[in-house]
C-alpha cells in the first residue's frame, strides 16, 4: 500500500512540474511545432522519471541507468535554448536523477553542478541576483524531492525484504534452541535405552530377573521421553537434579562403568538445578559415546553463591564431532546464559573432567528481544533530514520572492516573519512523529499557518509574498481526519488560485499558483505519511518475525508428535511384550528386545533430522513397521497397497506421516482386533484408508499433535482428511490426496 501511494503522490508531483512548464511554452506563443517538441521532450522526462529511476528494483549503477541519465541531460539542456522561461525547473529532475544513479560524492558534486548550471543559464535572461538566486535554490529544492520521493518507494521495498530476512533469521534461532533441547533431552533417553536393552538381551534366559529389572526401566525411560517430547514442544520442561543422578548411576552401571557420586549442595533455583542436571545428562551421555571408560566420579559442591559439578572418567574420549544442535557448545551456551562457566578436555594422567560451575540464584532471566533490522532506523532518519531540507528550501524560495518585489521595508519584515512562523509550526509541529494533539490544538495549528500564509499577500496586494501556501495544504491532509483533511487540502489549492486570481494575475500565474501549492503540499504529506508509514512497516515487520517463530514452534511440534511419539510408543508397547515373554518365549523375547534396538537406533537419528529438517518418511518402511508394530500388538492386520512407486515425494512422504500417525492413535486409543489398511490410485486421486474394529476416540493434545495435524499436511496438498465411525461400526481414517496432471 505505501508503495501504490508513493506512485500515486510522485506521478502527481511530476506531472505537475512538467504542466507548468507546458504552460510557460503555450504563454510563449503556441506553434505546432513548438507544442509538439515541448511534449515529446516533457513526456520523455516525465517516462524516464518514473519507469527508470523511480521504479523499486530497477538497477541504477547498470548501463541502462547512465544512458537514461544522459539521455535525461539532453532533454534538459538542449530544449533550455528554446523554451527558456518554461525550462527554468527541469534541471531539477537532472539533480535528483543524478542523486539516484551515480556514486558516492560524484553525485552529490553533479548535484550541485546542475544547480548552479541553472542560475548560469538563467543569467542570459534576467540580472537580479534574488531571480538567480530562486533558481539555483529551486534546482536544488526540486531536485532533493525528485530525489526523494523516488527513493522512498525503493526503502519500503527494501525494508520489506530484510524484515523477511530478519524473519527467517528468528526462525533459524529458533530451529537452533529447539535442537539444543532435542540433543540435551532425547539423546539421553534414547542412548539409555539402546544400552539397556543391549543389556537386557544379553541376560535374557540366564539372569531373567535382571532382564525383567532392566526391562522395567526400559519402561520408565520411554514414558519420560515422551513427557520430554511435549516438553519440548511446548518449552517448559525443568530438569529434575534429583532424577538425573538416579538416573546417571543406573545408566553407568548397566553399561559396567563403576560410579562414585557424591552430592552435597544447598537448594539451588530451578534454573541453577536444570543447567546442572542438563551438565549432568550430557556428560554421561558423551562418556558412553566417546569413551570406553570403566571408572566414573561425579561430585556436586555448592554454597550459597555458586554450585560446581565435576565429572571425571578414566577413558579420554575423543572429540565428539561438532553438529549443529549437539555437543558440549550446547552446554557452554547453557552455563553461560546464567552466569556460569565450563570447562571440559583430557588430563596427564589419562583421565577426562568436565567441570561447571553456575550461580546458586542467578539473576532473573531477561524477555528476548526481537532483533532489529538497522534499515528502519536510516531510513526514518533519511526521511527526516530529507523533509526538513526540503522545508527550508521552500522557505529560502519564498524569501528570495520577497526581495525581488518592491515593496516597503514593513511589508519585507511581515513577509520574512510569515515564512518564519510557517516554517516553524511545519518543523516544530506538524512533521514531529510523537507529537500527540486533540483535535482543537490542530485547528489552533491550521488558525496559525493559515494567519502566516494568507496576511503578507492579502495586506500588501502581492500573492508572491503568501510564503508557501502549500504547506498550509499539507498540514490540513496531516492533522485532520481524512477525508477532512483532504477537503481542507483541495481548499487551499482553489483558494490560492482565488487569491491570485483577485490580486489581477492572469491564467498562467493562476496555474502557477495552483500547481505550486498542490505540488508543495504533496511533498510535505508524502514525505511525511511515508516516513510514518516504514515506522509502521518496521513494526508489522517485527510481528511477522515474531509469527514466523510461532509457525516454527508448530511445525517442530508436529514433527516430534509424528516422529519421535511413534517410536516411543513402539519402544512402550514392544518392551511390555517383552517382559511378558520373558518367561514363557526367551527366544520370541529377546527378538523383540532386538527390534527395540533398531527402533530406539532410528528414534535417534529421527532427534537429527527432526532438529535439521530434512527427514523424508519412506511409505514402503512405515507399511512395514505398521504391520510388525500391529502383529505385536496381537492385531490381525490386512495391508493392500497399489503400486505407488510414481507418485510424487511430497504426497509419499504425506501419506506415510498419515500410516504413522493412524497406526499410532489406533495402538494407543482403541481396543482393535483387526486392522485395514488400504491404498488405491487412479490418474487424479490417491486414497488411502486405515480402518479398525476398535472403537478410536480422538483426542487433542496441548502441544498441537493428533488428527489436526494430518489435516494441515493433507490440506496443504489440496487434499483432505476424515476419520470416524462407519455404518459397519468401525473406525475409517481416509487420506484423499489430488495428483498433479503429467
């Protein structure tokens, strides 16, 4: 919208410019020859103007630029001979063209160049040096407002495109945070399990009771992990101290490495306690990765002001590799965030310590604040030194008029103190962006402009001693409501024709009079209105960013439900037919325990790819694991599946997100004893259907998961998604996906 107001205003603007000059050369004596050359050479300023320099995204250091610009050059000065009076305010597209398309001081040096050119040409026809002086200031008034209200639209576009920028940038932390947490959280659980269960089969028929034990724990873990995961999602979970070091003696233990932990510390926050157990968590976890110790010590101190925890093993692990979301720069970021410190690497004597130490009361944490983009900020302040110049360049104008005209020294006085007192209300008041007023101080504000414009001129019988009316305009479009304040500004655009029209000028000072003030009035309110209006895009820009982390927050959500909430279900579910087995089917057990390991494997790297976003489901891998996780689950499972090898990735990896998910609900909301899964494709349509004998009862969740989520993957392909009962009396959830024509 600001840039549709932006064309608006400048077409305006310029077309007003190039209207009187026109005018000054139908004053002159109109020829059809003259006519004729003035358009096609006012036309042609008027086209490069606005669909070369003016356009966003138009490339103004490219060799298209330079030829306009000399194309622009000759259209300026070689009609000046034959159209002098009329061509006086062309250089001022020259000056502002320049500003736009050559570098560095060069531009500003060209600008200054053809200012003065203007007064040098202007010399061969009048002598009085307030004229010249009107001339060469008018060139460089003109020229800043060509200038800038050319470059604005191209700032808004700019802006536009870093506050996306900036948006991707909050998400990419987000994405970062989100991994931190998976790794610190969901690694632990994950590796523990993997060892437990390498355990667990290994004494599976010779130590039963042990394998029961460690089954049980199995049990545990997988529960915790799915609380982790909502956790996650949801950014909440504090850390248990307490648990973590239970837990670390358990895991070291069944990985055969003798612990020694001593504790002894005074009550710590929960931030302090959750950075120490998350401390603790990965330096166990990376002992049984990296390491192959066989003696681990773990000491906890601390005292009113700070707690340390020590972890030393007897194995120097090599370097754990240095993924995004994993390793101990998680655990530095962590300490440090709080106050703390850590250190970590090998000693002489063979052993490795990891050592953190963190304030016992840390200071409260301060709310993130959202980045900010510096483009906002240049350019609010451009528009601000940009309008102020153009205010006192108008009012310089003004001035130079006054002294041209004879007129009594009193009538100088009262002139100079009108432009002063307008300039000063339009600087003090109008354009400031925080000054707040009721409507009455407005109309008080809009009293004062309208005394300092309308008494010099009315007074002393001269309308080129109004100051700058246009200003007046500007301010009623600014200050009152809008269609008010546009009715006030088309007001005092016919009112300075009235004044000049009763002060005896003729048609072509009345549409002098005219054009200037609108044009003068546009310019204060463009310039104006769109500094307010990149302030306001700087703001939404920021809300967006603050969006684009909250869809994140969503998608990562979903991913962990659809994911790692299988899995865990299935280490639940496999694990408790295990220690069913245990006594009466060893060998049915321990291949149980063995497809335990490989899901737990799998759920790690799911943590991964979660935490990266790249992770395709395969649909072939996931009909197979549905039909082992329901054979399991002793359900009698019918797969008829068409070919599917042609349909495109997206709507593959969609459909296998829709078999997980469905296969997941029906394990853990229903009592089914069969189960149908069918996919057909035709040319345009592929359906897929997951039908049971189990009454399902759906359920939403807190963290987004559950049949709302499939129905945002299977909508966003133009599909659709429907689940309930069936007049069989069973339970249908059905994937309909369109497919693109080939």
């Amino acid at each position: 919208m600001s840039r549709r107001l932006a064309y608006v205003v400048i077409s305006v603007v310029f077309a007003n410019y190039l209207t009187n000059a026109f005018s000054y050369v139908l004053q002159a004596g109109p020829t059809p020859t003259r006519i004729t050359g003035s358009l096609a050479c006012l036309l042609t300023i008027g086209y490069l103007q606005l669909r070369v320099f003016s356009r966003p995204g138009s490339n103004l250091r490219s060799a298209k630029s330079y030829a306009a610009l000399g194309v622009m050059a000759g259209l300026v000065y070689v009609p000046y001979s034959f159209f002098p009076n009329a061509w006086a305010g062309m250089p001022g597209f020259l000056a502002g063209s320049a500003l736009l398309v050559l570098p560095g001081r060069v531009r500003w040096f060209v600008f200054a160049a053809v200012a003065l050119s203007n007064g040098a040409i202007r010399s061969q026809y009048v002598s009085d040096p307030a004229q010249l002086a009107y001339h060469v200031v008018s060139a460089m008034v003109a020229g800043m407002a060509v200038y800038g209200l050319s470059r604005l639209p191209t700032l808004v576009k700019q802006l536009e495109t870093a506050r996306s920028e900036l948006a991707d940038l909050a998400v990419s932390q987000e994405r970062l945070r989100f991994a931190r947490d998976l790794h610190d959280l969901l690694g632990f659980s994950l590796s523990a399990i993997t060892l437990k269960v390498e355990l667990a089969t290994r004494m599976i028929g010779a130590h039963t009771d042990r394998a029961a034990r460690e089954l049980a724990e199995i049990l545990g873990i997988a529960r915790e992990a799915l609380t982790d995961v909502r956790a996650v999602a949801s950014s909440y979970r504090e850390l248990s101290l307490a648990d973590e070091i239970e837990s670390a003696r358990s895991v070291l233990t069944a990985a055969g490495v003798r612990a020694t932990i001593e504790t002894d510390h005074s009550d710590l926050s929960p931030r302090s306690r959750t950075v120490l157990a998350t401390v603790l968590r990965e330096g166990v976890t990376n002992l049984l990765r990296h390491s192959e110790a066989t003696r681990c010590t773990i000491t906890i101190t601390g005292t009113d002001r700070l707690a340390s925890i020590d972890i030393v093993n007897d194995g120097a692990p090599a370097e754990p590799g240095t993924e995004r979301g994993s390793g101990l720069g998680n655990l530095v970021t962590r300490t440090t965030a709080i106050g703390g410190s850590l250190l970590a690497g090998a000693a002489p004597d063979g052993t490795y310590r990891l050592h953190a130490e963190v304030p016992a009361d840390p200071a409260p944490e301060k709310p993130a604040k959202t980045p900010r983009f510096s483009g906002p900020p240049i350019a609010t302040r451009f528009a601000q030194v940009l309008l102020t110049a153009v205010v006192i360049g108008y009012a310089a104008m003004a001035m130079t008029l006054v002294t041209y005209y004879p007129i009594a020294v009193t009538g100088v006085e009262v002139t100079a103190a009108g432009i002063a007192g307008t300039v000063a209300l339009v600087l003090g008041v109008v354009i400031r962006p925080h000054v707040r007023l009721s409507l009455a101080q407005r109309v008080a504000v809009l009293t004062g402009l309208a005394i300092c414009v309308y008494v010099p001129p009315l007074v002393f019988g001269n309308p080129y001693l109004a100051g700058v009316p246009g200003f007046l305009a500007g301010a009623g479009a600014l200050l009152l409501p809008r269609r008010a304040g546009w009715i006030a500004f088309f007001s005092v655009v016919v009112l300075q024709g009235v004044v000049y029209g009763a002060l005896g000028e003729d048609a072509v000072a009345i549409a002098y009079g005219v054009l200037a003030t609108t044009n003068h009035g546009l310019v204060l309110y463009a310039l104006t209105r769109l500094r307010s209006m990149v302030m306001q895009l700087h703001e939404a820009r920021e809300e967006l960013a603050t969006a684009a982390v909250t869809q994140e927050r969503l998608r990562f959500a979903r991913d962990l439900h659809d994911l790692l909430g299988y899995s865990l279900s299935a280490i639940t579910l496999k694990s408790e037919l295990t220690h069913r087995l245990l006594t009466v089917d060893p060998a049915r057990a321990r291949q149980e325990l063995t497809e335990v390991l490989e899901i737990s494997r799998q759920a790690l790297a799911d943590v991964r790819s979660v935490a990266l976003s790249y992770r395709e489901l395969s649909f072939d891998e996931e009909t197979q694991s549905a039909q082992a996780l329901l054979s399991a689950a002793d359900i009698d499972v019918t797969v008829k599946i068409d070919a599917c090898d042609q349909l495109p990735k997206e709507v593959k990896v969609t459909l296998a997100t829709v078999l997980r998910e469905g296969v997941t609900n029906l394990l853990r909301h229903s009592k089914a004893e069969h189960c149908e899964i069918v996919l057909s494709s035709s040319r345009h349509l592929v359906t897929m259907d997951i039908v049971n004998d189990g009454i399902t009862v759906e359920r939403r969740s807190p963290d987004g998961s559950g049949i709302d989520n499939l129905t945002t993957r299977v909508r966003a392909l133009g599909g659709d998604l429907h689940a309930g009962l069936t007049p069989e009396h069973t339970y249908r959830l059905r994937a309909e996906i369109p497919l693109p024509l080939s």
